[in-house]
C-alpha cells in the first residue's frame, strides 16, 4: 500500500481542543495513520473561528476515517487504544 498524497487527504473529524490535537496527532503518528492538523486560528480575528468552529479539524485518506475515529472517540472517552490490534 503506498502513503495517500495530501491532496487526497478529506476531512475527517473536527478537534476540540490544542490538547486533544496533539493528542491525536501524537497517536495516530505512532500508529503510523498519515494524517494533517488544520487550525481554525486566525490572528486577524483573534481566533473567533475557534469559538465557533472547534479548534481545527483532521485531515487524512478516507479509508483511515474508521481508525482514526475510533481513536479520537477513545481520546474523549479517556480510553486510548491501538485500533489496529486484535482483541
């Protein structure tokens, strides 16, 4: 299986928060899931996008949505797990 290129990658989820983004991000790197972090932040409005809009959002292929909604659903029920491993 070759690495998706960028301009494949969709929106998969929007990130609450910079702790849950690292978070994520720091999982799904371990788990080697591509991926890209989008902030909302704006500094010409002093970051009322994220207000309204959450944090940023998580950007990957469409065929790691599962994987790495299951993830995120994990980080927010405070039970990060491996989805890959078998029970």
């Amino acid at each position: 299986m070759s690495s998706p290129n960028e301009s494949d990658f969709v929106k998969i989820a929007v990130i609450e928060n910079a702790i849950e983004a690292q978070l994520v991000s720091s999982l799904l790197t371990q788990y080697g899931i591509p991926h890209r972090l989008r902030s909302f932040h704006d500094t010409a409005y002093d970051g009322l996008f994220q207000l309204q809009q959450g944090w940023g959002e998580i950007r990957a292929a469409e065929e790691n949505r599962a994987p790495i909604l299951e993830i995120l659903n994990d980080i927010r029920t405070h039970e990060p797990k491996n989805p890959r491993e078998e029970d």
